[in-house]
C-alpha cells in the first residue's frame, strides 16, 4: 500500500476541476434568495473523482481501532465484545424506525421491551426500579446526585450541600456534584488502595447529602469495608451513591443493593455491552432503593394493571432530563446481551473479568511496577516500568503498543501514582489474546532497556508518528486551512 497516499486528507487529493458527479437538470424554476442567508464566498470542497472518494474514506475507516479490530484494554471503560445479535435487534426495522412521540398504544412491544430492562436492572443492582432516561454514565451520575437532592429537598432539609468523593474516584464523580449544585469534600485513601474509613469519619456531618463510591474502585480493589461505611453514612442522614463504572466484575456476585447503596448508574455501554468507542453511543440508567422511586424523572414506564404499558409523569419526580425515553437503541442492545446469557450464565462474567486481569497483572508483574499487591477485579495499575532508569515512561509505553497493533491501556489515571498504567482484559478476551499481549508487553520492556530512544520516539508504524503532544494539546490544528499555513511556515 502507498501509505503516504492513502494517509493524505481528502483536500490534498483534490484537484481543481475535477468532478465525480453530475447533478440531474433542474426542471423547476429558480427561486431568489434573501442575500442574509447566502454565502458570501464559495465553499471550499475538496474536488475529487468517485474512486478516490472511495478509497480515501475507506482508508480512513481502516486507521480506525476498535474490539472488533483488536485487543482494547482501556482501564475504567470495560470495552468488552458486542456480540453481533445485539445490533441485529437495536437495527430491526419495527424498532428502528419508531418514531419517539408515536402513541403508548401503537408501541406496546417497545414499552414492553423497556420495561423488561429496567426490571431486569433492578434484579442486578438490588434496586427498587430503575430509569433508563440519561443517555450518559455521567449523566446518570447527575441524574442520581438530582435524586438525591430532590429527598433531601422533600423532608425540608435544605442545609446538606456537600458530597464526599474519594481521592481514587473517576473525575467525573466531583464534576457531577458540581453541576448538581453540590461541593466536593475529598476522602483519603489507605496503602492498600480502600477508602480510609478514619479520614470518612470526621468528614459526616448533618452538611453531606450523599458519598460517592466506585467498589471495586479505580484501582481493581474491592472495598471490603463497604458494611461499615454504608453504615457511618446513613447514620449522618445522608445517603451512598454507587458509581455503576465498575460494575462489570460484580455481575453474578454481589449487588450493591446488598451493600448498602441507595443510588447507582449503571454505563450499559460498558457492563451490558454497546460499542461506545470514540464518545458514544451511551446509556446511564439510574436505580434507586425502595422509597426513593418517586423522585426519578420523567417520564417512567410502568406496567399498568391491565397488563398493558404506559408512559406517566409524576408530581414528585425531579422533572425531566431527557427529550423522551433515553438512548434505546443501547437499551435493545443490553437487553439482548441479557437474554442472550440468561440468568444461569451473567453470573459468569464477573469470575472471569477477574481471572482474566489477575493473570495478566501476575504475568507482567516482573517488568511493570504493582504498587499494591494482591488480588484485584476487573483491573489494575501500574506505575509504569520497574526499571526507571532507562527514561521510558508510561506514555512512551503507549505508543509503542501502537505499533503492536494494540490499543493502548488508560494511562496517568488514577492519579495516585505517578506513572499509572491501567489495564482492564475484561471476560471476553481469549487466553491466546491475553499471552500474546502480555509477551508483547515484556518485549516493551527489554526494548526500553536495550533500546531506550527507540521507544521514546514510537509510534513508528502509524499514520502520525511521535507528534509533539504539549504543542498538540495547546496549539491544535483543526482545519485544512491551518494545516496549510503551519507547513508553509
């Protein structure tokens, strides 16, 4: 392949005049526009025949990576297999081309569907009932932070405005709260990873609407005194909120219901499936305990006693934070990942989410720094390469997976150590998988002693190589126009 020719953009192929179209004759007379609304100079497409269109964007989807291209152990974003029966069901003509505003009774099939997921969600989490209204993990969080608020609000106490989130929390724990109105009070983590219930205690007071928590956390540790932190909380009044990120290696385990939370999300693009590579699509369903069912938001989907479906609005609900019913498509998608398992095999999926990290972690323990022993969850963390003396750091590591043909783990998350390198196999990666990227990993780390420069300057086999990432970061180039005037500076 001439991969300088197909890495080119479509507007360095461009040619002036040159056409891989003709528009049919316009039989219709030509209508006059208000000046306000036209262009004032041309616009600038690129001019180009069909066949290098083709190939052109063809080429570009090919420079994309995803798990159907490959191995992608992305830390904290559990980007597992989406079996294919999933998108047959979500692309079903009687459910794609629904219309979001058709009447409850023509689309009792699609209420039905709903209803089933929510309920099945609610068996998972140990909820009361769930909403699958937020189109996001993020914006479950907020949505959930909403419901809590709106509790306090309903029992007249006013004065609980602060949320307490660990220190190993994902970032969008604090931005949540904060967009909900709340303040951030940050609790400390002990050695081991856990949240450092000492530091927890002195924090509650009648001021805490609720405590965020991740279990098992950020870093793949299960949080074993979760009995007694769910009890410190909801004796200061406030109540604990489960963020769902990590709810994959709990499938057939534990329940967080169980645990003591009041609130959860669950990301369903994660746990239950959906391709959300790259920013989308998404789903973040919100459960609550019993009792806080009336405060979820509108509308809600509920089984009426005729057997039949409908579509409510409550009083009591924190109001709407969605356009209609959330992201079904991801919805069809999860619930066909749920039949599809069944109740006897989703209980294997958090077992093997954990075989499948601890080998890896113990494989490769060797070579990469394990700053807490023991065993994990659904993932772990490095702190980067054991032998520091070479210069190679954990972003260098990352690119050189590239040239690999792998998706690079999360890397500088959490923000404990200082070199964090965050690998998460998920259940549905073979042993071969798993072996061959732990040798490709090893190989990494002979290359960064044996050859140190070489890993510093990868990627070398991409379509950019080793771009400077500060400039990147501070000075993008976003259009072609740019590109232009940067090469001929």
């Amino acid at each position: 392949m001439n991969r300088e020719f197909y890495s080119r953009l479509i507007f360095e192929l461009s040619r002036k005049g040159r056409r891989g179209y003709k528009h049919p004759d316009n039989h219709l007379e030509d209508v006059k526009l208000d000046n306000n609304i036209l262009r004032q100079s041309p616009l600038e497409l690129p001019e180009v025949d069909e066949p290098t269109v083709v190939r052109h964007y063809n080429n570009m989807s090919n420079n994309n990576f995803g798990v159907d291209t490959g191995f992608y152990p992305l830390g904290s974003c559990t980007m597992k297999y989406n079996p294919k029966i999933n998108e047959e069901i979500s692309a079903h003509p009687s459910f794609e081309n629904l219309h979001p505003d058709t009447p409850v009774k023509a689309v009792q099939g699609a209420l039905k569907a709903y209803h089933t997921l929510q309920t099945y969600l609610a068996e998972v989490g140990g909820m009361s009932e769930f909403t699958l209204n937020p189109y996001a993990g993020a914006h479950g969080e907020l949505t959930g932070l909403m419901v809590i608020r709106a509790y306090h609000f309903s029992r007249g106490d006013l004065k609980r405005t602060k949320v307490i989130v660990p220190d190993s929390a994902h970032g969008t724990n604090p931005a949540s709260a904060a967009v909900a109105g709340l303040s951030i009070v940050e609790v400390k983590s002990r050695p081991d990873g856990t949240v450092d219930v000492e530091d927890l205690k002195p924090l509650l007071d009648d001021s805490v609407a609720a405590m965020m928590m991740t279990n098992p956390n950020t870093l793949g540790i299960f949080e074993k005194n979760i009995p007694e932190i769910a009890e410190l909380v909801h004796a200061s009044g406030a109540l604990l909120y489960y963020d769902g990120a990590n709810l994959n290696p709990m499938l057939g385990v534990a329940r967080p219901g169980d645990m003591g939370f009041d609130v959860m999300h669950i990301n369903l693009h994660k746990t239950f499936s959906t391709p959300h590579g790259g920013g989308g699509p998404g789903s973040g369903p919100v459960g609550v305990r019993k009792g806080l069912e009336q405060f979820l938001p509108n509308p809600r989907v509920v089984k009426l006693d005729d057997g039949t479906y409908g579509v409510i609005n409550s009083d009591t609900a924190l109001g709407s934070i969605s356009s209609h019913l959330g992201n079904f498509a991801v919805q069809l998608r999860a619930l066909s990942y749920i039949l599809s398992l069944g109740k006897e095999n989703i209980k294997h999926v958090g077992p093997l989410a954990t075989l499948n990290a601890n080998y890896v972690k113990d494989k490769l323990k060797d070579a990469y720094l394990l700053p807490i022993e023991g065993v994990c969850k659904h993932e772990f963390v490095f702190d980067g390469l054991i032998d520091k003396s070479t210069g190679v750091t954990t972003l260098n590591v990352a690119k050189r997976l590239l040239d690999y043909g792998y998706h690079a783990p999360t890397i500088y998350f959490p923000l404990l150590f200082h070199e964090s390198l965050m690998i998460e196999p998920t259940e549905t990666e073979s042993l071969d998988t798993l072996d061959d990227f732990i040798s490709v990993m090893h190989k990494i780390a002979e290359e960064a002693k044996e050859n140190p420069e070489m890993v510093k300057s990868a990627p070398h086999n991409c379509p950019i190589s080793h771009p400077d990432d500060t400039e990147a970061a501070l000075h993008p180039i976003v259009n072609y126009t740019e590109l232009t005037a940067n090469k001929e500076q």
